[in-house]
C-alpha cells in the first residue's frame, strides 16, 4: 500500500461478511458493505448498534473475526491501523495534549516522510480558519475549534477514506450546524470518501448521500436519505430516522396498484408500489408532517385516508411547525406536525378532531411495529392521568 | 456560561478576604514543624561546616569560625567519592528506569482489563517494603558472596574467572542501588501510565506511526511527569546512599560514595566540619543537577 504519497482520490471501501465478536458479545453479525469512492456515507444507528466497532476495524483498530475489507480493491485485513490509508476523526478528537496544534496537524505527515510538512499542516489550518492559533496548545482550545483541528489533522493526509467517528457530538446545535456545512464543502473541495457514523438521523440526512440505518449489528436499510425517509422499508427506520404514525392490520383487499389494510375498524390504502408485503397482516404508517387535521368530519374522498374521530391530548408550539398529539380510540396516538402557516393552533387541547392523509403518503413495512409501540405510555399526558386517577380513587376512599 | 462568569467575578473577592487569617492559622504547624526540624538543622550544618579546629582542644573539638578552607579541603581529598556517587546513582536511576518502566506499563495499561491482577502487582511491587531494606541487601549480600550457590555455580561454568568477586565491586553496588529503587520509580511511573488515555495511542497508529514511534512520540511524552517523578525519588536517595555501597553491605574499598564518606567523617575521624561541608555539596550538586533536569525535560505544563 502506497501511503507514502498522498491518495489521488477518494478510494472505495468493501467489507465482505464481517463478523466482529468480543468476549461474551456479538458487536456486528455477518455484515457486507459497499460505498462508491468519492462518496458521503454516514452509518447511522443507536448507540450500541455496532456501527462504531465497523469503523474501528476499518481503521484497523480492531481486527474483524471473521470476513474480509477491500480498500481502493486491495485486501486490507491483516494490515496494522498504522499501514493504512486511513485517517479518522475521533469522537474525542484525540489531539495530542503535548504538541502545539501545528505538530499535532504535522504529525501524520512527519510520519509519513512528506515533503514540506509545515507548510502543507498551514494550508490544512487555513481551511479549518484557525492558522493563527497554530502556536497554541490543545487544551487552550474550545470544543469547536478541536474539532476542527482534528478535522484538518485527518485531512491533511488525503487519505483515501476518511473516517468521522461522531465528530460533532460534543458541539452546540448551532456551531454542529455550521461544521456539517463545512464538512460536506471540504467533502466536496477534496473530492475523498467520507465514511460518517453519527446517531443524530438529521445530521446523517444532511450530510451524506446515502445512509445505512444500522441495527444490532446488522444493516436495516440502505439508501439516498430522501428515499430512506419517504420510503423506510422496517419499523425501525420509520421510527429512528423521522418519526411515523404505523397502524397493523389485516389486508382486506388488494388492486393492482393498492392495497386496502383494515386496522380497528378503519380502512387504511397504501400504494402497492410503496408497500413491502400485500398480504397477511402488514403495518403501513404515515410520516407526521404528511397528516392534516380537520375540525369536521372531511368529505368522502377515494386518494385521501381518513380516522375516525379522536381528541387532541397535546399540542406543541416548536415555532415552524406546532406538534399534536390525537387520540383516536383503537389507533392509539397518532402525531401530527403542522405548519404554522396562519396564526394559532388550528385544534385546541381537548377538541374533536378528524384526520387524514393522501394516500400516496403511506408505506408499507416489511416487518411489524416494534416491540416500544406496546409498551406502557410514558407520556407526560398518560403519566400525569394516572397520577390524577390515583388521588381521585384515594379521596373516594376517605 | 453566563452564569460562571458571574459568579466567579462575585467570589474572587470574597475568597480572598477569607482566605488570610485563617489558612494562615491552618499553616502554622507546619511551618513551625519546618522551622524547627528542616530549617534549624540546616544552619547548624552550615554553621558547621565553616567551623575551624580548636587551637588548645582535642581532637573532635571545633570553633565557630569562617573556614571556607573546608570546602576547598574535602573536594580536593575527596572528588573521586563525589563523582562516583552521581555516576553510580545515574547508572542506577537508568537500569531501574529501563526494568521499571514495562513493568509500570503492563500494571497501568495492559493490565487494565484485569482488576485483580492489577492490584496483586502493586502489592508484589510493594512488598519489599515489608522487611528492612538493610535486612533485604543483607540477603543480597549472602546471596552473592564467593561462597554463595550462584557464583560458585558461575565460577564452575567459567563464567567468571576463579579469583573474581561479585561483592565489593562497582557492578554489585549499583546492583543493590537499583535493586533498592526499583519501588520509588514503579509506583510513579504507574501512577501516571494508568492514567494514560489509550486513545492518544490510537491516534498515533492512525496518522501512519509504527509501535515504536507511537511510543517515542506519545507514549513517552505523555507519562514524562512519572518518568521524572520516579528519576528524582531514585536519584536523590541514590545518590547520597551509605547502605549498598558500605564495605559492610555490598560495596568495597574502591566503591565508598559520598554517603560513606560522611559517615566516616562524622562518626570515626570526628571530622565534623568536613562532613559537613560533603553534606553541603551534596545536596547543592543535588539541587543543581535536579534543576537543570526538571527545566530540561520541560514538563511543566504536563504536571
């Protein structure tokens, strides 16, 4: 492996049937991978899903029990970390508390015998805009400015991957916002493929242009984010990456172009195209954005799906949009994200109201809701009924 | 963060105002604990050490005086025993460095995943001082003598000529030097080794540097304040030891340290002044060299 010279370009990344197992767990079960050089790619998954143990055996500091990873085509699997052409970008940045920031950005340069590497480590601190703090120590840094110089330590390297273990973890929302843009320019610029894990689903769709959804090891779905999002294919990736409304039931009736899913009573039709089964039992759901609220009972329409009526038990002001929470007895709660377009809610907390959605809006999943969707309501609003139950029965009593 | 700043604005002054009288107060016995035990000593030694023969007296009787003479008379009688005192403690602060140091490193990191074994090391690496280190170079000593199984055994292999010895030589003091100091440069070097964040290491190998140069470049850096807190617990003992390098011990009529001298000096030729004056020098060539050392190795920002 060439490291001695910088990467041309981005190179592709190939993880064939990697197992990863640690002493009483398996982090990763037989996992196959294939990101495009050049390519944003960001792993996203909750903690402990095991994306961030496929990146360290990228890096190589990990070695994979069983399975195979190609870089640029070439197997790369017995190599050491040190041996590879990849850089990584570390949850904790990792600067070296005992250099200056330069030495820190010269550091992989130095080590890799490349001409000039002062003034190659300036140009990488231009790009981040923080060469004048150059002379300074790591510790006299904020969280931001870290995250940048470790940015520009990585990058500096052209490596032919470039690996972001959740850099913008530690930031305000505010200066993650401005990194993300920086980032994905940088991606742009330097044209190297960018393999992102993160848990923040937005920062994922933002970012990256195809993101896997990661789950216990294993991948869910794969995909451009807006057809992740439009289109999730299981309940987890409608429930991890957005939010979503999903109702089970029976397929009563199916045409060649939609499907009609009976659940407590409703009739619910999904397009066949954007349905993953069309028999049996299937759960089909709706993104919230996607519902509207009625204050009376909506007209009869084939394209729209309608519920029954419910009661608003939460509403939500955020500023662009206003959250409701509704009620409808044997659906459970749905949610409702509207627009703020006029002025006020347009439902009170309490009123009846009735539901509905375009009927090319739904999808149906493979697989049924998961199991959370069951579970006791943790609500605030339930939480603070049940308290209310508790002392009116106790009053009763006395 | 606006709160800190204005909180912290607010309790600057206060704190001020509070802190005179009272840490004062908290400070004094240990101040007058100084005084009278460190301070006092010191200017009688130096006192001491200027101090001139009685013109009418015995042997063993001296005046206050201003003989800087003194000084003068033990570096010239005496420079052989200084220099070997700093050699020997240089070259045994060096072996105990090299044995202590992977030692520190499997108890402080690799040990890490495994508690128990963790503790259990500690506890070997301190259980020497359960018995009398004069008791333990004692041992040493029967251990090494000519008669002894091991170099009775080295002489049959040929491994050492017949008439050679291992006590009363250079190599069997700083032997018992290192083997004495081991302890004193482990248990810093632990210290700050088993607060190294591994992650730095990874870092490391990430940005293309070997085992080796991780190492040299972070490893080390990283645990200077351990390394130069174990030097210094090693060094300055080491370098005004009596015990291993006394004809009693380890040592020989060619390995007397600056430690024996003195000894001599204060307790068989009742030579105080010139004791004193080897104490003095001792420990300004201590201070000095200790220093230069702590300036050098730059590890203020570390500590």
């Amino acid at each position: 492996m060439a490291i001695r010279e910088f990467a041309e370009r981005g190179a592709d990344l190939e993880l064939v049937g990697i197992q990863k197992r640690f002493p009483g767990f398996t982090a990763i079960e037989n996992l196959d991978l294939k990101i495009p050089a050049g390519s944003f790619f960001a792993l996203l998954g909750p903690s402990g899903c095991g994306k961030t143990t496929t990146l360290r055996l990228v890096a190589g500091l990990e070695e994979p029990t069983q399975g195979r990873i190609l870089i640029g085509g070439s197997d790369v699997t017995s190599t050491r970390a040190h041996e590879r052409p990849v850089n990584t970008v570390f949850q904790s940045y990792a600067l070296f508390p005992h250099m200056t920031i330069i030495e820190n950005v010269a550091f992989g340069l130095k080590r890799r015998k490349i001409a000039d590497p002062m003034a190659k480590a300036h140009e990488a601190l231009k790009l981040v805009e923080l060469d004048h703090i150059a002379q300074r120590k790591p510790q006299q840094l904020s969280g931001g400015q870290q995250q940048r110089v470790a940015l520009a330590r990585a990058i500096v390297n052209r490596p032919a991957l470039l690996l972001l273990d959740e850099p913008l973890g530690a930031l305000d929302l505010k200066l993650r916002r401005q990194m993300q843009l920086e980032l994905k320019a940088i991606q742009e610029e330097v044209g190297l493929t960018f393999l992102h894990v993160t848990h923040d689903q937005e920062e994922a769709m933002t970012m990256a242009d195809t993101v896997a959804v990661m789950n216990k090891g294993a991948i869910e779905q794969m995909g451009a984010p807006e057809e992740l999002y439009e289109l999730p294919r299981t309940a987890f990736v409608a429930n991890f990456l957005g939010q979503s409304n999903l109702f089970t039931g029976q397929v009563v009736s199916t045409t060649a172009d939609a499907i009609t899913v009976e659940s407590a009573g409703a009739r619910i039709v999904v397009p066949a195209a954007r349905a993953q089964r069309h028999q049996g039992e299937v759960t089909v759901g709706v993104r919230p954005e996607k519902v509207s609220l009625h204050r009376e009972a909506p007209a009869a329409d084939a394209n729209r799906n309608v519920l029954a009526p419910g009661r608003v038990v939460d509403v939500s002001f955020s500023g662009v949009s206003t959250q409701y929470l509704v009620e409808i007895p044997g659906h459970g709660t749905v949610m409702v994200f509207a627009q703020n377009i006029g002025f006020g809610p347009v439902a009170g907390l309490g009123s009846e109201v009735w539901i509905s959605w375009a009927v090319e809006h739904g999808f149906g999943l493979e697989d049924g809701p998961d199991e959370t969707r069951f579970q006791d309501d943790a609500s605030t609003t339930s939480l603070a009924a049940l308290h209310r139950e508790a002392l009116v029965s106790e009053l009763e009593e006395h | 963060m606006a709160f800190a700043a204005f909180s912290t604005a607010e309790a600057q002054p206060q704190a001020q105002r509070k802190r005179s009288p009272i840490a004062l107060f908290l400070l004094l016995p240990g101040i007058a604990y100084l005084v009278l035990f460190f301070l006092t000593p010191l200017v009688s030694l130096i006192l001491t050490s200027l101090q001139a023969p009685s013109e009418f007296g015995d042997i063993g009787v001296y005046d206050y005086a201003f003989n800087w003479q003194n000084y003068v008379d033990v570096v010239t009688l005496y420079w052989p025993h200084i220099l070997r005192s700093f050699g020997y403690a240089l070259v045994a602060t060096i072996a105990a460095l090299v044995i202590s140091y992977p030692l520190a490193y499997f108890i402080g990191v690799k040990a890490r995943r495994w508690p128990l074994l963790q503790s259990l090391m500690l506890v070997l690496v301190i259980a020497p001082f359960f018995i009398s280190f004069l008791l333990r170079t004692l041992a040493w000593k029967q251990i090494l003598s000519d008669e002894s199984f091991i170099i009775t055994s080295l002489k049959a292999l040929s491994l050492m000529a017949p008439d050679a010895h291992f006590t009363g030589t250079p190599f069997a003091v700083i032997f018992g030097l290192t083997y004495n100091f081991i302890p004193f440069m482990t248990l810093p070097l632990y210290t700050t080794l088993e607060r190294l964040d591994v992650r730095y290491l990874e870092a490391g190998s990430d940005l293309y540097a070997n085992p080796f140069h991780v190492f040299r470049k972070v490893t080390i850096p990283l645990s200077m304040p351990g390394i130069v807190a174990g030097t210094l617990l090693t060094f300055i003992p080491a370098a005004g030891d009596y015990v291993n390098a006394s004809r009693d011990f380890l040592g020989g009529p060619d390995t007397q340290m600056m430690g024996n001298v003195i000894e001599a000096n204060f307790l068989v030729l009742l030579n105080y002044p010139a004791a004193a004056a080897l104490s003095i020098i001792l420990m300004a060539a201590i201070l000095v060299l200790v220093g230069i050392y702590v300036k050098r190795s730059g590890t203020e920002d570390l500590l």
